[in-house]
C-alpha cells in the first residue's frame, strides 16, 4: 500500500494528465446540442445577408453605368416612296391620234344629224381606256354622242367608247369647220391632241318630182342661152332654178359673175363681179353642190 502511494506520488504527470482528460471529458459532454444547431443556422443567415447586400451593390454599380451611356435609338425605317402612276401608254409606247378629214377633203355632215366621227389612236388597244374628249373650235350646241357630258365642249368616255363616237352640229355652215380634238386620261393628263375638219352643208329643199322635172329642162334652157351669148336671159333662168332649190343652177349663176370663168363660157365685152359671184356660189354650197367650195377657193375671196 505504501507502494502505491508512492508510485502515485512519484508520477504526478500521469495523474494530472488523467484528470485533464475526465474534465475535458465532462466539459465536452455538458455542451448543449441545440445551441450548435442555433450557432449554424446564424452564421447560414449571416452569410446569405451579406451575399444579398454584395449582390445588390454590383447590381447598382451596372445600372449606373448603363444609365450613364447614350443607347442609340432603333432606326426608323422610311416608308418606301409611293409609286406614280403609270402614263397611258401601250407596251411602252406613246399613244397618238390620227387627224380626220383634211381641209380639201373634210367630214361631211348634215346639220343636226349624228354622223360618225372616226376618230382612231395608236396603238388600237389604248382605245380600251377611258378617257376625257374637249372639241375647241367646234360650234356652239356641237354633241357627240357616246360620251356623257362634262361641260359645254368637253365629254367623258368610257373605256371602247372612242371608237364609237357620233357628232352633231346644230347649224350649216358654207366654210370648213377645224375643230382641235384634245384628249386627256381620267387624271387630266393630255394624252393626245389632233385636227379635225367638218363640213356642215345646208339641207337640201324638199322639191316635188314634177319640180326636179322642169328644174331639169330650165337649166338646159339656160344653158343654150348661154351658148348664143345671151348671158341676161340666162342668169335670169339660172336664178329661178336657184329659187326652186337647185344647187346647180346656183352654181352656174355664180359662174356668169366671176371673172375666172367668164371667158370659158365663151363671154366676151363682160366685167365680172367677184362679190355676186361668192354669193351665188355660197348659196349653192348651202343647197349641197359639191362643187361650191372649190369655186370660193379660187375665187380668193
């Protein structure tokens, strides 16, 4: 037993080192649980926070410097431009419109009644257009028929109907008529432009077969007179078939003044009279002889 002791008291390490470890030992064991787990689920949150705070921070710093630069608009985009209308052309070829009549040869028309007005473009296809007809130079109350009106001189024509169209002039007249034929697109556009010349002969007298019959014989009458020299009794002859609505004899009294034809009659010793001679040559352009107009011409009235 003293042995024992001895040894325990010669070996103070061993005993204290015993005693450190069985308090350790106790310390270690009278740590509570829960308040491990309480220490973890702080230093969690701590760490989250600051994450956040450190996240929110960057995020400000890269708005800031967003907000601080110029960000270019979009670019806008121009409407592409509107196209214009095409001109009224065929196969991209220029329309043009062929004159009627000429002025030795015009359009012979009756006063009042629709005569055709021939009227052509080039190409023909371009006449499936429609189109807006003015007549300068035409007489007052002119009509064509075909179109619809738009004011005094100018029609509206719908597609084909320019190859259709009718023209009336109210009045005769013992001159040819030119008449400026312009023709617009529906826009207003002018297209085209050409001449037309009409003549407009007076109406014929109603005479009775029996009348045409003794017309006949009269003009013959007059006629031998005139052969014989005996230009008096001859114009006197030659002016009542006048009366009767012979444009014949209206004529040949024309002729027994002017001064251009007096010596193919054979007259000699006579003064023509220029001005008698248009008269009766006028009168029997209104009564229908082809001839008058020629006459006037020469005439150089």
């Amino acid at each position: 037993m003293n042995q024992m002791h001895s040894h325990e008291t010669l070996n103070p390490r061993s005993h204290g080192s015993s005693q450190g470890t069985e308090l350790a030992r106790s310390r270690s064991a009278g740590i509570s649980p829960w308040l491990f787990v309480t220490a973890t689920a702080v230093s969690t949150t701590v760490a989250s926070v600051l994450a956040v705070i450190i996240t929110l921070g960057v995020v400000r710093q890269e708005r800031a410097g967003v907000e601080g630069q110029d960000i270019p608009a979009p670019p806008v985009r121009s409407a592409p431009p509107a196209r214009e209308a095409a001109p009224v052309t065929t196969a991209a070829r220029p329309i043009s419109l062929l004159p009627v009549g000429a002025p030795d040869q015009p359009l012979r028309l009756e006063p009042g009644r629709p005569t055709p007005l021939p009227l052509r473009l080039v190409p023909a296809e371009a006449a499936n257009t429609a189109f807006i007809i003015a007549l300068s130079g035409a007489p007052a109350g002119t009509t064509l028929f075909g179109g619809n009106r738009m004011s005094a001189d100018t029609w509206y024509l719908p597609p084909g109907a320019l190859n259709q169209l009718q023209i009336a002039v109210p009045e005769w007249s013992t001159a040819v008529i030119e008449i400026t034929v312009l023709l617009r697109a529906s826009g207003g556009d002018v297209v085209a432009k050409t001449q037309a010349w009409v003549s407009v002969l007076a109406p014929a007298a109603a005479t009775p077969a029996a009348d045409q019959t003794n017309v006949k014989e009269l003009l013959a009458k007059a006629d031998r007179l005139i052969a014989k020299g005996d230009v008096v009794g001859a114009r006197a002859i030659y002016q009542r078939t006048a009366e009767m609505g012979s444009g014949a004899g209206a004529l040949a009294l024309g002729g027994t003044y002017d001064p251009n034809r007096l010596w193919s009659l054979g007259i000699l010793g006579l003064t023509g009279n220029k001005e008698r001679a248009r008269r009766w040559y006028q009168r029997a352009g209104e009564l229908g002889n082809p001839d008058a107009k020629a006459r006037l011409e020469a005439l150089g009235l």
